[in-house]
C-alpha cells in the first residue's frame, strides 16, 4: 500500500515543492540557473509530473500490483493494493473532483 501512495504523491508533492521553491526565488529555472533559456521547460516538466503523480503513478503501480499479487498468490499484495486503491478513490471524491468543480465554475470569479 505505501509504494503507490508513495511514489503517487509523494511525487507530486516533490514536484510541487520544486516549483513553488523556483516560483518564490523569483527565477524560472530551478535546477539549472545557467539554462536562462530553458525555464519553461523545466517548469512544463515540474508541473506534469505534478499532476501525473496522482493521477497515473499512483493507480498505475496499485493495478500493477494487485495484478502482481494475484501471480505470486501474495494474498497480501493484493489487499495492499485494494487498500491503496480505496484511499485513491477517496482522494478524488474529496479532494480532486472537488477542487476542478470549483475551479472550473469560477474561473475568475473569485
């Protein structure tokens, strides 16, 4: 359960830091400062593997192992896995769908 939970979010907080730290810094280039030219890139980048750590790294590895447990015969994997999977269903019931829905509704009204 901890690895695609892990690696899911944990990764997107990663890069979440990343990029509020070179946003702050006032520079656009984070990791680089001497790639001036590239910081679009770079935070393109930050702000992917942002949102694809949630939404892809952490469902992705959960399926991955549930399937993976069901081969070995890891009864255990498994259930990992489906527990890992319920806390993702419910950090998009509570956190993601919310957050879009309001987002998405006022855009700029608020």
């Amino acid at each position: 359960m901890g690895l695609p939970v892990g690696a899911g979010l944990g990764g997107s907080i990663a890069s979440l830091t990343l990029l509020a730290w070179g946003l702050e810094s006032g520079s656009n280039v984070i990791f680089y400062p001497h790639l001036q030219e590239h910081g679009f890139e770079s935070e393109t980048i930050l702000m992917l593997t942002m949102h694809a750590g949630h939404l892809i790294v952490w469902p992705s590895l959960s399926v991955w192992f549930i399937f993976k447990g069901r081969n070995l015969n890891n009864p255990g994997l498994g259930k990992g896995a489906l527990v890992s999977m319920l806390l993702y269903v419910i950090w998009m019931a509570l956190f993601i769908f919310p957050v879009a829905w309001f987002v998405y509704n006022f855009n700029g009204i608020v």
